[in-house]
C-alpha cells in the first residue's frame, strides 16, 4: 500500500523519472530521451510479434487445408485418369464391335416393353440425422488443428513474450509522464501503420482488450 501510495496520480512533464527499478532513474535529459526512443522500440517489437503471430497463425492454416484436400483431389485425379482410360478402350471396342457385326435395328422398330420407373425420393430424413449424429460427436471443446510440439510452443512463446512486453509497457505508461505516454501510444500508431495490413482480423491476442498493445 505504500508503494502505491507513492506512485503519481497526476500526469508531469518532468524529465527525472524512476522507472522500473530503483536503478533506472532518468535524472539526465539523455537519459530521459534514451527511456523515450527504448520504450518507442519497444512497442514496435511488441507489434511486429503480433504480426508474426498472424502470419504463422494463417500459414498453419493454409497447410492445414492442404493436406485436407490433397488426398481428395489427387484420388479425384487418379480416377479421371482412369476413367478416361476406361473410356478410350471401350471406345475401341465399340467401333471394332459396329464394323464386325450388323447395325441394330431402328428405334421405330422397337416397342418399349415396360414403362419407365420413377427414382425413389431421397431419404432427407437420414442424411439430416447423421449430420446431427456427427456435429454431435465432435463434442464441445473442438481444437482448430491437431495438437503439435512445434506449432503449440511457438504459439504460446510468442503470447508470453508479447504479455511481457505489454505489461512492462502499461507499468511506463502508469508514471502518468507525458514523454513516456506518447512513446508507448507513438508505437502502437506506427506499429499498426506498419504491420496493422499482416495481421488478420479477429486474432487478437491478450493485450487488445488491455493496454492495446
């Protein structure tokens, strides 16, 4: 309780700040621009790690559709290409078949025997059940990918590394200096001038609804 007592309350133009260590005390003007241009940087580091996160986050994605449909379109594939043999050699088969044996007669000639039967409805009932029995099974919590070492980790570094970040980030902005505010709000506007058209919309991570960085 003392110690945040002692923290400002109101916002100061002073250059003599002491920031995240007893240590660290801006007590020069060069010293004080050298905590301005780090906590700059600082937060475009923190938006280019979002960007990073979005760009593996669409990658994995798309690698993930891949191998989905590669399967079906190569198996499509190979049975065209089948198919198509099939029908070349039946073809051939055909014409020597017209030239061996005589033409059939006209269709004028023929009477048709039986009537035509009408195909049997299709059973919507079922499929729509199957459905519900499928979308049922896939039970409550359903993961957008297979669970992996590699993909998981980097996730998870990054989200650790951008919450770091922004909370050494929301402590700067929580001495109420006006040089220190403007940095950190500085970097989220050309951070996002810069990375703001990599990163997808709707993957937001911890920090959006936070300090917004």
């Amino acid at each position: 309780m003392g110690a945040m007592s002692g923290m400002a309350s109101t916002f100061s133009i002073d250059t003599s700040v002491t920031l995240f260590f007893t240590e660290w005390k801006t007590s020069t003007p060069a010293a004080y621009v050298f905590t301005i241009f780090f906590l700059f940087a600082l937060g475009i580091f923190n938006r280019f790690l979002g960007a990073l996160k979005s760009q593996l986050e669409q990658r994995w994605k798309e690698r993930q559709q891949y191998a989905l449909v590669e399967p079906v379109a190569s198996h499509a594939r190979h049975a065209h290409e089948r198919q198509k043999g099939l029908s070349s050699t039946q073809g051939h088969k055909r014409k020597w078949s017209r030239t061996l044996r005589p033409a059939p007669p006209s269709l004028d000639e023929e009477q048709e025997t039986e009537p035509l039967s009408p195909a049997p409805p299709p059973e919507s009932g079922s499929h729509d059940e199957e459905k519900v029995t499928s979308v049922g099974r896939q039970g409550f919590w359903r993961p957008s990918a297979p669970w992996s070492v590699k993909r998981d980790g980097i996730r998870a570094l990054l989200e650790f590394i951008r919450a770091l970040v922004g909370y050494i980030l929301m402590l700067a902005v929580m001495t109420y200096n006006v040089g220190f505010l403007f940095a950190v709000t500085g970097s989220v506007l050309l951070g996002e001038f810069i990375f703001g058209r990599y990163m997808q919309s709707g993957n937001k991570g911890w920090q959006e609804g936070g300090c917004h960085e």
